[in-house]
C-alpha cells in the first residue's frame, strides 16, 4: 500500500512546495502542520488577507482530512494514512490533501456533493451554505456538511478532485484548492 500512496502523494505534487507531508495522519500532526505552516507564511511576503484565507483553507483541509480518512487494515494498531501538500503556483498557493476512502454510497455522495458545489455561483454558494447551516445533520464522525462549502466559499475557486481507485474496496481520494493572491 506504502508503494500506491506515494506514487498518489507524486501525482500531488506542482508548483514550488512550502509543506508537504504523507504518512500518519493524527490531531498531533495536524496541529505540529498548522504550527509549521504559520511560521513558514510568516516569512512570505502576503497581504494579510491572503495569509488569513490561506490559513483558515489550511486548517478546514486539514479537518477534513482527520475526521474523514477510512483505514483500510482491520486492525486498530494500524495508522490512518493520508498526505497533504501546500505550494506556491503562478496563480496562487494550492493545498492539496489525500487520503483513502471507500468505494461506497458515502464516496459516490461526496462526487456529487463536490460537483454540486463546482456548478453553484457565488450568491447560489451563500444560499446553499445557509440552507446547510440551518438543516444540517451530523454524521458519525461529527462533520455537519459545511466543510467543503466554506473552501469553496473562501477561495472562490473550483474544488477540485480525483477518486484512483486502490482496490475493489478503496480509492485514493485527492482534493485540490486554489487560493489566488
């Protein structure tokens, strides 16, 4: 499996990378991140504005990252596996995170629910938000919904996405946002 995520971590890869790591995904490693990645945009030359959308980007990637990564071994030793990448581009920074899911109901609804967001404009997004907001229901892992339409929202940019299938039971689930400057 070691050998699949890195060929899908190098399929991550573009622009000249500022943070990048795969491997154990846990809320320790989260936070260490977000420390780094404070301390690494400190020292770019951003405006404010950018720095504060790209950090909270970061932090609702990395969340989602957490609460949603589906371990494939049935063992509870066993580490849940993802990666994250944040790099500089021509066009901005792009965060991309990775992880593996199952190939299910739950995967086919994230599709759609990606592709719903992609199709929506700016206003649309806004009332959609607000519609989740005030009917929302909280899955087993505590997510309401909202995650990935506050991305949207936030950079104002397309989520984009690939499903590389693993196995009959899993694919390797790859989000990839632009925050322009």
């Amino acid at each position: 499996m070691s050998e699949f995520i890195s060929k899908c971590y190098a399929k991550m890869h573009s622009g000249d990378v500022i943070v990048a790591y795969k491997g154990e995904i846990n809320a320790n490693i989260i936070a260490d991140t977000l420390g780094l990645v404070e301390a690494r945009l400190s020292h770019e030359m951003l405006e404010n504005l950018v720095r504060k959308k790209l950090y909270n980007v970061m932090v609702e990637c990395l969340q989602n990252l957490f609460h949603h990564i589906d371990k494939v071994s049935l063992s509870e030793n066993e580490p849940k596996i993802g990666a994250f990448i944040l790099s500089k581009t021509n066009d901005g920074y792009r965060i991309a995170t990775g992880n593996l899911v199952r190939n299910d109901k739950k995967s086919n609804l994230l599709k759609e629910k990606i592709d719903k967001i992609n199709s929506l404009s700016k206003e649309e997004l806004k009332e959609f938000y607000k519609f989740v907001l005030n009917n929302q229901t909280f899955s087993e892992k505590g997510g309401g919904g909202l995650g990935l339409i506050d991305i949207a929202r936030k950079t104002g940019n397309r989520l984009n996405y690939e499903f590389t299938p693993y196995n009959d039971e899993y694919s390797f689930f790859n989000l990839s946002v632009l925050i322009s400057e």
